[in-house]
C-alpha cells in the first residue's frame, strides 16, 4: 500500500484512463481474481476523500500477477 500512495493515483469511476467499466475495477479491488496457482489476487486501491483510488502502476502489478 505505501507504494501506491508515491504513484499517480485515479478514481476507479474514470474509465477515460483504462477503458474498463467501474463494474469490473471494482469488482477486481472487492473480489480479485485467481492466480495461475489458485490463489486470490486483488487490485491494490485506496480510499482518498471518500472516493476509492487506484493507479496504472498497480493495474500492470494486477496483470502481472494473474498472467
């Protein structure tokens, strides 16, 4: 998590930056997706000013993770 704090953090809502629906970020942050191995795996977010962050750098850490 300190990490993503030092990154250009985005709302899950602005999909201009991603192409994918709120429904699916939010979806990956809750939820997650399992891994090669089974095992759960969740995008990093924040909660900043009542509005639920996260940033491309955590995005490509998801993907990685999961491929």
């Amino acid at each position: 998590m300190p990490r993503l704090l030092e990154e250009q953090l985005f709302s899950l809502k602005n999909r201009s930056k991603l192409g994918h629906p709120y429904s699916t970020l939010y979806m990956w942050h809750s939820v997650g997706l399992k891994d090669q191995n089974g095992q759960r795996v969740k995008l990093a977010t924040i909660k900043k000013g009542g509005i639920r962050m996260t940033s491309v750098e955590a995005l490509h850490r998801f993907y990685e993770a999961i491929s």
